[in-house]
C-alpha cells in the first residue's frame, strides 16, 4: 500500500488532504511527505514518526546531525551523498549509521557498504531534514523552497519580539478603536511592511480576489480568478495559509504580472471570519530574498485583523436593530 493510502487508512489524514498533497506534488514537485507537511496537514515531527513505523526503519533525530565530525562525514563522497541524499552521522566499531531519503534501497546499501568499508545501518528522515544536511555538511544548495518550509518550522516556535514589531499591546488597542474597515485595512498593510517588503491586501469575491490596498507593490484595479490551481486558490481551499515560491503555472500569472517576477518566497494568509475567508494578506521580500524570521508577528496580526473585522460587523448589526 503507498504511504499517502496508508496516511489516510490510519486516520492521520483524510482523502481529500491527500487529494490536495498529490494536486501540490503534480505543480510544486517534493516527496509526498514534503508536500503534506507543507501545506500543513501534519507536522514534520508527526510525518516522521509515521514514516518509521511505515517503513519499519528508526528515524534520526535532529540532536543526531548536530555537529557531524569530519571523519564520519568523508565516509561517503559529497558525490555519492548527492546522488542517494544520504549523510553519514555516526561510527561505532564496524558499523556507519547513515540518514537516507530510501533507506530501503539496498543497491546503495550494498555500495556505502563496500565504499566505506562499515556495515551500514539505514535510518529515515523527512526530506526537509536531509536536504538541510546535505547543504549544511555537503554544500548541495537546496531549492530556495525547502529553504522556506524548513525555517518555518523553527520561526513557529520563536516568540515574537515585541522591540523588532512595535508594542504590540498599542496595535491591538489601535485595532480596537477603529470604526471602518479602510480603517482595518490601512492598518493591517502598514504594520505587515515592518515584517515584509512588499505587503497586499486582496477582498475576496466569489471566485475572484480584488486588489485592495498595498505598499511595496501595487494592486489597485487588480481581478484575480481563483479557480485555477494557484497560491490563492490554495490558500482559500485549505482555508490555510501558504509558504512557499511563486511558480509559473497558469493561475499564477496575474500576480506575477503585479510583482514584475516569481518571488522564491512568499507568504500568503487568509483572514477568516467564522471559517469563512474574507480577505488574503499576501507578503514578500522581493523575488531574489526570502522572508526574514518575523512571520508569526504576520500571523498575529492577521489573527488580530480577523476580529477587529468581526467586532466591525457586529456592531453594524447592533446599529441596525
């Protein structure tokens, strides 16, 4: 059985989390795996602890590839790493532990084996994870999208700096106190550029979004359809947000069109109201740099955005009885 049918047999995810993550690997490319823990569904911690119990094999932690010795890491050639994505991380004796993308390929098994001279023990790891090594260890440049996705992971677990962002207890009571969603908007776009260097804002419309209000780039006029598969598009069916490069695929070129290229980074969040998106921050710096380490302040705001829009409507209908 392939792991995406086995993910969903053990309930870890569901059919159409899986319909989605074969949709991304067909037009982003990555293991399934990647694409899943991408788009959010598991975490690469809950990805890995499946993928050993799928294939039987121990997966290495993170503390196990702090650090690698010179020694153990020539091992295997910077060529032969490339080729298998493996990284030799510890020696014991007779024996090499090596990390690898197919630990059950034993063709490559056999040929670390006679290279090295050890017996080799095979351990499993995200591909995110291997491909940090690899570049760490071996200088094999990754894609600027793992890029993304793996700082992602530690920039989650950052506490956001109140000295980097603003005091964030005066934007909440600034939030607070606004009576128009202009007032919102203006708001949302100026304290996102401390985060960002190109910041939009784009209403959602049935299948369309419309460029509302912006800095860095512009969007005014802009009609963007969103039925075609695209980061908005993606965004809006998961009801999630999207890290990631800006491909040229179809139903991206209106907003490569506004930003004059395919930014390798970017970032676009919905702004919900009862599970219901109502608009969609879109953020980046530029389409040669990656986003800095200041995007859970994104994500506050967009969190704080959702209800000061909230409260907006409520006290319409307030006015209105």
């Amino acid at each position: 059985m392939k792991l995406g049918e086995v993910l969903v047999k053990e309930g870890l995810i569901t059919k159409e989390h899986l319909r989605l993550a074969l949709e991304r690997q067909v037009i982003f490319g990555g293991r399934i795996g990647t694409n899943i823990v991408e788009l959010g569904i598991l975490t690469e911690d809950e990805f890995t602890r499946f993928l050993s119990r799928y294939l039987k094999i121990p997966v290495v932690e993170s503390s196990q590839l702090a650090g690698l010795d010179e020694e153990t890491l020539a091992s295997i050639s910077k060529e032969m790493a490339e080729k298998y994505k493996v990284i030799p991380f510890k020696k014991e004796k007779n024996r090499l532990h090596v990390v690898m993308l197919d630990p059950k390929n034993m063709n490559a098994v056999d040929e670390f084996r006679f290279v090295s001279g050890y017996d080799i023990i095979p351990y499993a790891a995200s591909e995110l994870r291997i491909l940090y090594a690899l570049e760490k260890y071996y200088g094999v440049k990754r894609d600027l999208r793992y890029i993304s996705i793996f700082d992602r992971f530690e920039e989650e677990e950052k506490p956001v700096a109140a000295t980097d962002t603003g005091d964030l207890k005066k934007i909440k009571e600034a939030f607070a106190d606004v009576r128009e969603k202009e007032e919102i908007a203006g708001l949302l776009i100026s304290e996102a550029q401390k985060a960002a260097k190109r910041v939009a804002l784009f209403i959602v419309k049935g299948s369309n979004v419309s460029g509302w209000k912006s800095k860095g780039i512009s969007v005014e006029g802009v009609e963007i359809n969103t039925t075609l598969p695209s980061i908005f598009n993606e965004v809006l069916a998961r009801k999630a947000y999207y890290r990631g490069p800006v491909l040229k695929i179809p139903g991206n070129e209106d907003l490569i069109k506004i930003l004059s290229g395919t930014p390798q980074d970017s970032l676009t969040m919905p702004i919900n109201i009862r599970e219901r998106a109502i608009a969609l921050l879109y953020a980046d710096n530029g389409n040669n740099s990656v986003l800095d380490a200041n995007l859970n302040y994104l994500n506050t705001l967009v969190a704080i955005a959702s209800i000061s829009f909230e409260l907006l409507i409520l006290r319409k209908k307030i006015m209105d009885m």
